[in-house]
C-alpha cells in the first residue's frame, strides 16, 4: 500500500516538474518576440491603487548611453558570462562574510529573470528559479534581448517600470535623447530605486553618477557592450 502511494506520488511529482519545464519555456520563447506586458512588481503596484507607469521601447530606440550605464555600474562582464558571474558572486559572498557592507553577486540576466518571472522576496525557493530562467533566458533570448527586457521592465522609482518612462517622469524627455550624465543618474539609483532619488540624490548617489559617467565612456571605447549590437 505505502509502495503505491510513493509511486503514485513520485508519477505526479514528475508530471508537474516536467509541465513546469515545458511551460516555463514556452513562455521564456514568446518573450523572445513579445514584449512583456506585465511583471509580478507592476502587478503588486496596480492591487495596492498606484498608477504604473509603463512604455515599451526597443534597445535600438535608447540611447546607447543607457545600457553602458548599466553595464559599467552593474554587470561589467554582461557579454562575456552566461548568465552568472561567479567571481564576483564568490567576492560578495568574502564581503558578506567579512561582515563588510551587505553587497549581491547578481548579473544583469539574473536581474531580469527576477524581475519578469519572479517575485522579489528573497528566498532559496525564488534564488534557484532564478538560476533556472537565467539560464534559459541566456539560451532563448541573447544579450540583447536580456538588456531590452531588462531596461524596459525595471522599477526606477514608486510605480514607475521601464527606463523610457524614467526618462520622461524624471528628465521630460525620450529614452533616445538621453545624454551620459542622464543615463548615470538613472542607474545610479540601482538597485533601491525606492530608496534613492533621481530628482534629489543625495551626495552619494551624486557621486555614484559621476563614476558611472565615466565607465560610459569606458564601456564605449573599450568595445565593452559590443554583444548588444550585433
């Protein structure tokens, strides 16, 4: 009798971790050529009576100022890893341990996987999702893809999705337009876009921005983003 409970058991276990397989990517794929319409955090906003503030805009259509911000301040070896940057996640882990300033290892596909896929509570369940979509994103989707998706679905502030709706909230202008020190200011409020302000920094974001404009330029000569334009 328990002999054909645990069969019958494990046979549902591996139905649903194989329908959670195909279904994860399934919807991985149609991201690849659907912009995404709504993520887990956009959601919460809505319930909780925010107006969200969302617009889709293709990486060919920003300024090239904004993903070498992000690149330089987040993920200096976005183009070169596979999703997951393992020295820089085992130096967070020296620092964490250390007792140093709490600091994550987490690359700009983790980031994205997070924010399309998941919730953002920090838990072993979410992180090995996390590991999961990251990979399949690498695999489904490209750098390019990862970066598009990711500046347009990232929250920069209460309510506000997306670096195209940054830009107009915060500087009144398109996601083209943007100048360096513009772009600098936008990501310097990463990753506690809540926290930290664009309209006000504080000096430390002040100076956060100064040395993120110069990696733009950095990541720019140094051919560093060159994955992204292809």
């Amino acid at each position: 009798m328990i002999a054909r409970a645990l069969g019958l058991l494990t046979r549902w276990f591996f139905s649903l971790l194989g329908l959670f397989i195909v279904a994860s990517m399934v919807w991985v794929l149609a991201y690849r050529l659907l912009p995404v319409p709504m993520t887990w955090m956009m959601a919460r906003d809505s319930l909780d009576g925010k107006a969200v503030q969302h617009t889709w805009v293709p990486l060919t259509a920003m300024s090239r100022a904004l993903p070498r911000a992000v690149i330089g301040a987040e993920d200096a070896n976005f183009c070169y890893h596979g999703g997951f940057d393992w020295e820089a996640m085992k130096a967070a882990a020296r620092a964490n341990y250390q007792g140093k300033k709490l600091r994550g290892g987490s690359t700009i596909s983790q980031q994205a996987a997070k924010n399309v896929f998941l919730w953002p509570e920090r838990s072993y369940l979410r992180k090995g999702l996390e590991a999961w979509f990251t990979a399949l994103i690498e695999i489904g989707w490209g750098k390019a893809r990862i970066m598009e998706i990711y500046l347009n679905v990232v929250e920069m502030g209460p309510g506000i999705y997306g670096m195209a709706s940054a830009s107009q909230h915060y500087f009144g202008t398109t996601v083209d337009k943007l100048s360096p020190k513009q772009a600098a200011r936008l990501t310097a409020i990463l990753p506690q876009p809540i926290k930290r302000s664009v309209s006000k920094p504080s000096k430390t974001v002040r100076r956060y921005a100064r040395r993120i404009e110069k990696r733009v330029a950095v990541v720019a000569d140094e051919g560093i983003d060159a994955c992204l334009w292809k």
